[in-house]
C-alpha cells in the first residue's frame, strides 16, 4: 500500500504548511488550528471505528490504544483554554474530509484505508511534528503534543511492523485491494485539502 500511494504520500508530506511547521516559520495559532481540525477528522475515525469494531475486515486494525481524540481534546484545553468548545469548528475542507471518513461505516475496506493514512502517518512523520512543535513553541504533552504521544504503545518499530502484518493478512480479493489503494489515495488528497486551508490563513506564500 506504501509503494502504490507514495506520490499523495509526498504531496502530504511537503505541503507548505508542514514545511513551514517543521521548519519554525509557522506561528502556534497555526499549529493551534491544526490540532482542531484533526480533533474533528478523529473524532469521526473513532467514531466509525467503535461501529466497526467486530467487523472482519476493518475490526483487524481497529485498536483503542490508538485512539486519540483524549489526546486533543487536552491539547486543545492547552492550546485554546477551558472554551475550546466554542473557539474551534471545522473548515470546509475538513468537513468534506469527515464527512468521506463517516461513509465508511458502511464501507469496512475504506474504512482501513483512512485508518492507515492517518495512524501510520502519526507514528511515522508525525513524531516530526512533535519535535518541531516542542522546539518551535516551547511546548510538550501537557502543554499541546500529547496528540503525538504514543508512549503506551512501547517500541513504535515493532508497532508499526505489527500493524502492517495485521494489513497484509486481510482476506481480501483483488478489487477489495484495489479499493483499498484508491480510498487512501483519496484520503491523502483530502488530507492535503486540509492543510492547504490552513495554509492560505497561517502560512501565506509558503503554502503554495
């Protein structure tokens, strides 16, 4: 899945608006707006996962442990104060993204692609982020990371392995597999739409 979907996962990757974050230049209202925008797209991922939970399919990557949504609803009480409710609401692009993500409950194969696009992409590129947002605004788990802390795992490597053997064993035809590539290369896309929202507001020419 990796190698078929390498080119959105590039687009993702080198965006302005993560490039401006990993290189400091982005202001931490920026980053502030990012956390938000994922408390929605994770709220809906775990929402449908919990429906999904014994599904033969998508219950084989579903696993609390990951599940994130405590994580940001304290970044966002670090980050925005005791109102975060009222402060925050999605953008257009994010709710188009929420909305592919909802669709899944109906869809198993779909569903793990976007539970692939996003968790991977959190144990992976996203212990960047963390760092470069600690170095940036002087913050750490209490203070707006915890959504990148996954300390409880254990060892990341092994998890991840874990996590790929449990894809590669789905029982799964060749058109499920198919599927599967073209959904996360969708959520990528909507993925990229999300930070390119953010970067026309936060990140000016660099989004480009």
């Amino acid at each position: 899945m990796k190698q078929a979907t390498w080119s959105a996962h590039e687009d993702a990757e080198q965006h302005g608006f993560t490039r401006a974050l990993l290189e400091g230049t982005l202001p931490r209202e920026g980053y502030a707006a990012m956390v938000a925008q994922h408390y929605f797209a994770y709220t809906a991922l775990e929402d449908v996962g919990r429906s999904l939970a014994e599904d033969p399919v998508a219950g084989r990557v579903v696993d609390p442990a990951l599940f994130r949504v405590p994580a940001l609803r304290r970044d966002l009480a670090a980050l925005y104060g005791a109102d975060w409710p009222e402060r925050i609401a999605p953008t257009e692009a994010t709710r188009a993204y929420t909305a592919r993500i909802e669709r899944t409950e109906g869809d198993p194969a779909g569903y793990v692609a976007h539970h692939y696009t996003r968790y991977l992409g959190d144990l992976s590129g996203g212990q960047f982020i963390r760092t470069a947002a600690a170095r940036a605004y002087g913050i750490d788990e209490r203070g707006g990371t915890a959504f990148y802390d996954f300390s409880a795992l254990g060892s990341l490597p092994r998890f991840k392995a874990g996590y790929r053997a449990r894809l590669d064993a789905l029982r799964l035809d060749e058109a499920e597999r198919e599927h599967i590539v073209r959904e996360t290369r969708a959520a990528y896309r909507l993925n990229v739409a999300v930070l390119a929202d953010l970067g026309h507001t936060f990140a000016g020419e660099a989004a480009a």
